[in-house]
C-alpha cells in the first residue's frame, strides 16, 4: 500500500517542490495551503507523514502540529516542519507542539528524502 | 451527392506503396485533369455558402465556415484563368491542410486517388503565359489520361497574388 | 536519484511576483501607520517567502537580499525600530530590487545595479537599529547531519544507549527507525532491549515507551555522526555513545540530552510534554502563536474557504473558444428546429441553450480577475511621482474589487500608469498653490472602477487645476491639430489633449514625459475595443473617463446588410444611425461627399464601395450608421440594419491573413461567416482630407459613482525634505 503524505505550504513552488519529490519517492501527496487547510483535509485522512512550513497565514505550523497531535489519526505520524536558520527559536515551539524534526530551508530534493528515510519506515 | 467519393478507389492498399511512389487526388476544372498531394487533404465537402472578402484577387471566393472554423476559399478555375463557372451544390470544395492553416479550394468535381511513381512524373511543360508553372509538380501520365500535379505550398503560401502568408 | 525542481521556478516567479504585490500594497499602508503589527506581519511574511523558496530554487542573490531585508524586517516587528519614512522608502526600493533580481533570474539577465547600495542601506538601517551589531550574510546552514561528511576514520565500536522518553513515540518517533538507522552506518555487533522499567499490565500505558536499548555498533563513523542520527528525537530521550575497547569495555559514560543548542540547555528544555489528548481539548493549554495573525491582508482568498487552481492560460483560452463554438452551433440548431418545426417552440432547445448561454458566461468569468492588482501599482505610481515632485497627494480607490477579462487587464496598465502620472504631474497643484487657491494642501487623486452594463469602466480624478481652455486651443492650433476653434464644444476643446500630435516631446517632464501622449493612452485603450475622454473644470480638477469591453472574445456588434450579407459594425463605434435623402448628401471636393447632422459636417463613406460590395450602388436614401473613430465621425451608408447580436470574434489571420478594413469575422446563428467591420480600417481605406474635423465625443455620466464601494485609502503625505539620499 502507498503512503501518504500531507504537505502544507503557503507557498505554491515550494509546496510543490515538496509534493513532488515525495511522490517521486512513492508517497500520495495531499497539499494544503495553510494550517487551516491542512486541519481540514487531515478530516478522516490516513497519512503516514506530515511535511509543514511554520510562517503561513490562518493558521501557522506550530498552531497545526498542535491541532494535529490531538488527532488519533496523528498521535503518532512523523511531523517534519519547515524552517529557516533563523528560527532556532521556532523550532523549539515546534518541538514542543510535537513535530518529530525539522528541515532548514534551503534544502534540495535529495536532503528531503533523507530526511524523510529517517522518520518514515 | 459529389462528395460521396470513395478514396480507396484504384489505390493500393495502405501500406503497400513503393517508396518513391506518391498518392495524388485527382480533380477536374473544365475537362483537365489536376492531382494534390493526398497528404494536404483534410476533407472534401459539398459546395455551402462563402462569404466575399472584400479587396481581394478575384481567385480569393471569400471565407466558409468549417464547423466553426473560419476557411478561405480559393477559385481554382480564376486562379488559373480559366472561364468561371457557375457553382453548385454539384461544386466540390477540397479542404487542404497547408503550413498550418486550413484552406478550400474549389474544383468542378473530384474524380479518384492516382497512384504516381516519382519516375512517372514528367517536369511541367510551358503552359503558355497564362498560366505561371512555378506551383506545378510536374504531369503524370495514367493510361491517356494526363494529370497536372500541382504543389500546393507554392499554390496557396508563396504566390504573389495569393500573398496569403504575408 | 537526482530531481529536477527547475520546473517549479515558474510557479515561483508567480507567486513571489504575489508576495512583492502585497509587501508593496502593506508597505505603503505602513507610511500612514508605521507600528500596525499586522502589516508588518504581512510584509515580513512575504519577504520570509521569498526569502525560503528562492534559495530552495538557487537563486542565492535572491535569497541574499531577501535576508538582509528580513533582518530589518524582524527589529521592526520586535517594535526595535520604527518604520520611518525613511525605511519605508528604502524597503519599497527594496521591493524593486528583488523584482529586479527575480526578473533577472528569470530572463537570465544582469541584477539591478543598485543591489549593492541598497543592501549596505538595508545593513546600516539595521546596526542603527541595533546600535551596532552588525549582520550575519545568510548562513547556508543545511541540515547538518545529512550533510556532514563523514570523516574517513578508523573503524571503532561504540556502545550506543538509548533510553526513549515515555512519550517517545508522541512525537512521532520510532525506535526501529533509529535502530535501523545505526544498522546502516556499519555493522550492528549487537542489540539489547532493556525491558525492566516495564510497569505491570494493569498499570502500563500502551501508548508509552518503557524499553530501552544497548546498541554494539562497528563503524567507521564519527562520534558525532552517530550523535546525528539522534538529532530529531525530543527532549526527554537521552542516549548515551561511548567508544567500547575490544574488551567491551566503556570508555566514556555521558549522558547527552537532545538539546538544540548549549543556550537551550536551559531549565525549559526539559518541560516540553506532549499533551496528553484529554487535556488538549482545553484550549487553555494551547498556547496561541504570537506571530502569526489570525486575519491575514492577503487579497488572495484563503485555500480553505475558496481553493484556488492554477490553470495554463491557453487551455483556458481555448475552452473558452470552444465554449463560443458551442454557442453557436447550439443557436444554429435552434433555426433548424424553428425552421422544420414550422413555429412550434421546443421546451428542450431553450433548456438547452439556457444552458450553454451560462456556461458561456461562466467560462469568461474564468478569465476575469479583480482590477486591483494593477489599481495598487497605481497607489506606487502616485507615491513616487508625488515624493520626487513635492506634492501632497491623497490616492484613493473603489472598486478593486471589479473584474476584467485577465487579457484588458494585462494591458490596462500602461496606459493607467501615464494618466496616473499626468494627473500628479499636470493635474495636481503644489501645495502653496492649492493653499492659495484655497484647497486643502494635500491633492486628491481618485482611481475608480465599476460595471455599467456590458463595460467597465476606469475613471481618474483630480482635484487640481484642470484644463486650460486657451492654452490647449493654442496649442492645438500650433500643433496643427486643428485649424480654427470654431464650432468646438467645451467639451471638445477638453478631448483634443487626445487627439494625435498633441503632446510632443518637447513638453516631456521628468515625471510624465518619455514621449508619451495622451494619444497613446488613446490608441491603447481603443485596441481593446475601449474609448477614452476627460471631463474638465479649470480651476477644480479633471476626470478622465475609460471605458473597456467586458471580455475581448466577444463583441457587441450592430448586425447591417449590404446586399445580401451581412457585416458586423462594432456597437461601440456607433453613435446613431439616421435615414437621409439624397439631396442632404453634398459633394466637397477635396473632401469628398458628406452630410450635416445638427451643424456638423461628416464625411460619408458608402460601405459598399469601401467592401466592394458593389461599385454603382446609388441607394440615396440609404440608412446611414454614424459612427466614431479616435474622435472623428464618419456616417456609414448601408442597406439595412438588422439588430444587435453579441458575436465570438474569428481571427481571420489563423487560416488566412489581415484583410484591410476587415477586423475579424464570426459565425452567425444561420452559420454563415460574417464580417466584422474595423472602422479605422475602412476610414484609412477612404479617408479625405478631413483635417479639421473636430474631435468630438460624447461623455457619459458617470456622476452617479456609488462610492460605498471604497476598498483602500493610501495617504501619500510627503515631505520633501524627508527624501533620504538612498
């Protein structure tokens, strides 16, 4: 059975970018443009990873990786968040919220998938 | 009605043709024989009503609509000076696919698919002044009968008069 | 495996082309507010964007800019600095450069040259802020443990100890993945699970992790690539790596903790708990996000209310073509059926056209967006022209909101940009000006848009001066645009400043010169089937009026005979038609014939000699189409007028080629071809010397604007001795 991932992006190239690096590698990926978005299409979904920015609008990443752990479906899917270097502080919130790690922007495909093999059986 | 015309008429079956030979359809203006590349033809359609274009030569009978495209329509017979006639529903429009535009021209009837061997293909004698033979392949001979092969791209895109492409 | 990600830079020069449109738009909203938080907000988000994508697609310069800006940026929103007129210049300079630098990535060509400058500007502004320390250039820091190249070494055992938090797998964690993870660093010697902190059944909570393991592993790894395998585990796990001698014995016994940073290896870093899923209902233990606002200024709709799908514009061309197709033909069925059907409606034929009238119209709805993308580079416009003039403008919009088919919209702007900047540059007083006049010092600019009918309409007003009657009259005498200023209508005299020739470069200015006209902004707006005017005070201000068509896939077109076909005269060039006798056609040579309608000479153009319908027609009493064009009028004489009819406009250039006199053809109900009339075309094909004949165009009244429709109010309160060197 394939996996299936959610990636959330406010921006579109980047979303995308991820999207398709992930179904490169095999998963189905399901997008959502902000928190919110992805709060709603996780409804009822069965996914085996999450790939979230932190900066978005409506509902940012941290606020999401909360909402999502409360989820059983979520309780104990890896949540990767999307940072930059400069957010050494974010990463910390995220962490706390629950993400399981974090990717640092800029990172090409190829360091996407590795560190996707080490959260994702 | 004329164009319930049969095109695998005398033709080989597809697939089987030498290499060098050439399928041509053949049609008549007054009485001679002419053939176009079988390739350019889209389609061949009953004569239906065409919409003058204003400043334009004569041989330019104006535009059609081809479901829903909009088609000029090119007077063979005025093309090449030859009496006009009065046309019909028995009139026969052979729309050609030529450098990427779609195109009518009008003939008198539409006769069969030839079969021509490149060898066959004797160079265009002088026509007199009437007629320019730059848009003229060559003749091919079948039986007695003499077809006139006429290459369109010159025909339609680059003659002066035409000036279609410009 | 190698993964091209280049075919993404296209959706991200359009979505940062968004993000500068919108840091634009805040950033001028923060020239009247400099501490709102939530545009601030809005505009670090953008650049934050830009910034994280950019890099991603390896455009550093990009992404080395947008840096130093987002460094700004964070010291503003901390409330560390204040967004001065100053900065905000400097960051709308900022905005252009980045749109320079994508625009450069993007064609391959050189950077602005001002990156340089603004980048030390950017980097002063910040040190001021935060007196002194100086900035870090973008650090390429790219997960470290992926990337750290192992140092070749010795191979070494270590014993490796991990003892998993209780809420390991809470965060998405999983044992296996790390222990497999070991395995493929060397060779695994061998593993143990510790299972005595196993509570009894009763007690034990399935979801809690109670084992723990020892790990032998021979490697060639570093230490510290082996700490790295441990870098997302959370903050309660603790793992420990010692080097083991042959005899197993370990060397070192620390223990480490998954802290980030040694800064962080703080009292907190070890009270993150996931929450339990009882408690976290209660929205007390969830802290709410400080940063990130729950509304957003993004015009863009939020995805998860109204998603939104990008479409290649030439698929949605064509559907829409295909659409016009299918009117057509459904109309062409419908005078079949009426036609064997004798008169007897069908039920079914009007459902079905219904149908595909709305889907007609839905499919051109596709094309439509909202003005006020282009109506908020106006708001730029008048903010710079303003700032380097010295004037005080207040610009206002309505109507942002209003669509237009994407393919005017794309071309409006240029022509909006040159009024735009004529109404600060000509329209618009200096303050000392307008204090003696008695206006308020600042000028009023209005750019507003709205729907009346089938048209959009723009219009721009000003409260300045207004138009000069005597020097225009003079001018267009000396210009040769007209010859007299006899017969001219006050409203006339106002239209001439659109009349060809009119403005020449010698009146170029800084500001709304280049050689432009306002015969440009004429001929633009008239190649998408639009018209201009201007309505005049002196003393009190000018609007100038542009009316657009809806979509540029339809026309409204004037159904007319000549004989037995049948043309299509464009709705919009025509002013009225009128039946004349013979006898009110007069012969003037030189010029042609021509008749008088209510004092004013114009020139007839018989359509059937233009289109070479017939050349001896002598129909005298012919019905006559006056109709407009670049402000003359010319009478058309036809057979018959056969209604009004919107018709999908045929390019006659995709199987032929450009017929003079001729602007396109469609297909009627009947489906026969039919043409339509290009009325320049055919006034060029007949045109005397009409040299005189006065522009003249009838205004509407657009008075009655429902202004309920104010969308944003920009303030461009400038002071001149505020504008900073950079």
């Amino acid at each position: 059975m394939s996996k299936t991932a959610l990636v959330v992006d406010d921006s579109t190239s980047m979303r995308q970018m991820v999207a398709f690096t992930l179904q490169s590698a095999g998963f189905e990926v399901v997008e959502g443009c902000d928190g919110k978005d992805a709060l709603a299409k996780s409804q009822g979904g069965n996914f085996n990873l999450v790939v979230t920015d932190l900066n978005m609008p409506n509902m940012d990443g941290i606020t999401l990786i909360k909402e999502l752990r409360t989820l059983p479906a979520f309780k104990f899917i890896p949540i990767l968040m999307l940072t930059t270097e400069s957010q050494d502080e974010k990463k910390q919130q995220g962490r706390a919220a629950g993400a399981t790690g974090w990717m640092t922007k800029p990172f090409n495909p190829e360091q996407l998938l590795q560190v996707v093999a080490k959260v994702v059986k | 009605m004329t164009s319930d015309i049969d095109l695998d008429q005398e033709s080989p079956a597809q697939g089987q043709l030498a290499g060098d030979s050439h399928q041509f359809l053949t049609f008549t203006l007054q009485e001679q024989e002419f053939g176009v590349e079988i390739l350019r033809v889209q389609e061949i359609k009953g004569f239906t009503r065409v919409t003058p274009i204003p400043n334009m030569p004569v041989c330019i009978r104006g535009v059609m609509n081809l479901r829903g495209t909009v088609v000029p329509i090119v007077d063979l017979r005025s093309k090449f000076n030859m009496p006009e006639a009065e046309y019909n529903q028995f009139s026969v429009i052979i729309v050609v696919n030529v450098e990427q535009k779609v195109m009518g021209l009008v003939v008198d009837a539409v006769s069969d698919v030839l079969n021509v061997n490149r060898d066959a293909i004797e160079p265009a004698p002088d026509l007199g002044q009437n007629v320019d033979t730059a848009f003229i392949t060559g003749l091919a001979k079948s039986g007695d009968r003499l077809v006139t092969l006429l290459n369109i791209e010159e025909l339609l895109m680059h003659d002066q008069e035409m000036a279609v492409a410009s | 495996m190698q993964i091209d990600i280049s075919r993404f830079r296209d959706s991200f020069f359009v979505e940062a082309a968004e993000h500068l449109e919108n840091m634009e738009a805040a950033l001028l909203q923060l020239e009247g507010e400099p501490e709102n938080t939530e545009t601030l907000n809005t505009i670090f988000r953008a650049a934050h964007s830009i910034k994280g994508a950019s890099t991603t697609f390896g455009m550093d310069e990009v992404g080395k800019f947008t840096h130093v800006l987002e460094n700004l940026l964070d010291q503003l929103r901390e409330g560390v600095a204040k967004a001065s007129d100053q900065l905000v210049e400097l960051m709308l300079t900022s905005v252009d450069v980045i749109e320079g630098l994508l625009a450069a990535e993007k064609e391959n060509a050189d950077p602005p040259e001002n990156v340089d400058e603004v980048i030390s500007a950017l980097n002063e502004a910040f040190q001021a802020a935060t007196g002194g320390q100086s900035l870090d250039g973008p650090s390429g820091t790219i997960c470290k443990a992926v990337n750290d190249p192992a140092k070749p070494s010795n191979v070494t055992v270590y014993e490796i100890q991990l003892l998993p938090s209780r809420e390991f797998f809470c965060f998405g964690q999983d044992p296996y993945l790390l222990l497999r993870e070991l395995a493929e660093m060397g060779h695994l010697l061998d593993i143990q699970a510790d299972s005595s902190a196993l509570p009894p059944l009763a007690e034990m909570n399935p979801e809690h992790c109670y084992l723990h393991w020892t790990i032998k592993l021979q490697t060639e790894a570093t230490e510290a690539a082996i700490h790295d395998v441990f870098m997302f585990v959370d903050e309660a796990t603790q793992w420990k790596v010692s080097q083991a001698t042959a005899s197993d014995t370990p060397k070192t016994s620390e223990i480490d903790s998954a802290t980030e940073t040694p800064a962080d290896a703080d009292s907190e870093s070890h009270t993150y708990q996931t929450t339990p899923v009882a408690e976290s209902t209660d929205d007390s233990t969830r802290a709410k996000p400080t940063t990130s606002p729950k509304s957003s200024m993004r015009r863009t709709i939020s995805a998860g209310e109204n998603e939104t799908v990008r479409v290649d514009r030439r698929r949605l061309d064509e559907l829409i073509n295909q659409i016009g197709e299918l009117v057509i033909g459904t109309s062409m069925v419908e005078q079949d059926l009426a036609s064997f059907g004798a008169g007897r409606e069908s039920a079914a034929m009007g459902q079905l056209g219904k149908i595909v009238r709305d889907l007609q119209e839905m499919s051109l709805s596709l094309r439509m967006v909202p003005i006020a993308a282009t109506f908020q580079k106006m708001a730029r416009v008048v903010r710079d022209v303003s700032k380097k003039l010295g004037k005080e403008v207040q610009f206002i919009t309505f109507g942002d909101e209003t669509e237009l088919d994407k393919t005017v919209v794309d071309q409006i702007g240029d022509p909006l940009v040159h009024m735009v900047r004529n109404a600060v540059d000509h329209g618009v007083e200096m303050p000392e000006d307008r204090e003696r006049a008695g206006k308020p010092t600042a000028g009023r600019v209005e750019l507003r848009a709205f729907q009346q009918g089938g048209n959009i309409y723009i219009e721009l007003q000003d409260d300045g001066k207004g138009l000069n009657r005597k020097t225009l009259l003079s001018k267009a005498i000396e210009k040769g645009v007209i010859d007299s200023a006899e017969n001219l209508s006050d409203n006339e005299i106002c239209n001439l400043i659109f009349a060809p020739g009119f403005s020449t470069a010698a009146e170029v200015t800084d500001v709304s010169g280049r050689g432009v006209g306002m015969d440009v902004v004429r001929r633009n707006v008239e190649a998408l089937q639009g018209s201009v005017s201007i309505r005049s005070e002196e003393g009190k201000g000018s609007t100038i009026s542009v009316r657009l068509p809806l979509t540029l896939a339809i026309l409204d077109g004037l159904l007319v005979r000549l004989e037995h076909e049948v043309y299509i005269i464009p709705l919009l060039s025509v002013v009225e038609s009128i039946r004349v006798s013979p006898d009110q056609i007069k012969r003037i040579v030189g010029v042609g014939e021509v008749i008088t309608l209510r004092g004013e000479v114009i020139p007839l153009l018989r359509l059937h000699q233009a289109l070479q319908r017939s050349n001896g027609h002598d129909n005298e009493d012919g019905l006559l189409v006056i109709v407009e064009d670049q402000g003359r009028r010319m009478a058309l004489m036809v057979d018959e007028l056969l209604g009004q009819q919107q018709v999908v406009i045929k390019n006659l250039e995709t199987n032929f080629r450009k017929v003079p006199g001729i602007a396109g053809a469609t297909i009627l109900g009947d489906g026969r071809v039919a043409l339509i009339v290009d009325i320049y075309g055919v006034s060029l094909m007949h045109r005397q010397p009409t040299n005189g004949t006065p522009a003249s165009r009838e205004s509407t009244s657009l008075d009655a604007i429902n202004s309920s429709t104010q969308h944003a109010v920009v303030e461009s309160n400038t002071d001149p001795n505020s504008m900073t060197a950079s």
